[in-house]
C-alpha cells in the first residue's frame, strides 16, 4: 500500500497532546466564561460543570482515538480502516455520550451538522445552547476540527452553516461511519 508508510509517519509526528497543566486551567476558565455569557440566564455552576466535561472528555478521547493532524488525515485513516473512530460524528457521538451524563438543567445539547448529506464537506459538532436561546445563539463544541483540541465558537460566529442534525432527537442513537 502506497500511502501506509506516509500514514504511519503522520500518525507518530502529528499526534495531538490531550490539553493539561495550567493551559487546560486557563481554557477551562475561558469556555466556562463563554457559556456563561450565552443569552439567557445559564447556571454559572453549570457552565463550570459542562466545560470542565468537554475538555475532560475530549482528552480521554484523545488517548483513545490518537488523532492524525489534519484532522482530514485521520478521516482517511478510518477509511483504510487504520482507526476505530476518527470521523467528527464519532466524536460527536462520544462527547454528547459524556455530557448527557451529567443531566444539565439549564443548556440545551445538540448534534449539528454543517452541509448535510455532503459526502466530502459533511461537518458534526456539539451545540450547548441556555434553554429557550436560539440554536444561532448557542456555543459550537468541536473536538474533531483541530484534532483533539477543543474548538470553541458562537454558533452564528462560525464558518460552518450549522442545523440541527435531522436525527438530533435521538442523538445517542445515532451512528456514523
């Protein structure tokens, strides 16, 4: 196979470090803030409690899916069936799993999706939203857009066209790849 010593290359020098030290401190503190500062009136504890899962959860999945840089790398990967999960819905999936798991009362949680049905340009992400605030209002949660890193943007800010994902409602069900 042509591309597997190049795979094999990109897989060592390109894996992505999970966020620790008083870096994943300081992101903790700046995602709570930001779903904090979403319309509505958000449970402050709770904005603690939802960032603090998403950045805890998204290294452990660091570790277990060992993400390629670009994230399109490791979507290829998955394809030659050299990776388990390494799509964007798979981190979806598993981000929402880990979230839902602490019962939030005040946000919102959703599976979106950006160019729908796309084969090549298909996007998932997580949308918190405080309850009764628009989806375009809400704050994207993207751990597959820079590999393993958590990216974080107002949902009407963003470059990506979000919807809710036609199957949204029964979002741990879902299954992708």
């Amino acid at each position: 196979m042509v591309f597997a010593p190049l795979l094999a290359a990109a897989s060592i020098a390109c894996a992505t470090a999970p966020d620790s030290g008083p870096e994943a401190e300081s992101r903790e503190a700046a995602l709570a803030k930001a779903l904090r500062n979403l319309p509505g009136d958000p449970d402050p504890a709770e904005a603690r409690t939802l960032a603090h899962v998403a950045l805890a959860s998204t290294a452990e999945l660091v570790t277990e899916y060992r993400p390629l840089r670009p994230p399109h790398l490791g979507n290829f990967a998955f394809h030659l069936g050299l990776r388990e999960r390494a799509l964007c819905c798979h981190w979806v999936e598993d981000l929402l799993r880990s979230l839902a798991a602490h019962g939030l009362e005040s946000y919102e949680l959703h599976w979106v999706v950006a160019h729908h049905g796309d084969r090549w340009r298909e996007h998932s992400a997580v949308l918190a939203r405080p309850l009764g605030a628009l989806p375009s209002e809400g704050l994207i949660l993207d751990p597959w857009r820079h590999s393993g890193r958590l990216y974080w943007v107002r949902a009407a800010a963003d470059d990506y066209p979000w919807r809710l994902h036609p199957s949204d409602g029964m979002r741990l069900r879902l299954r992708c790849g």
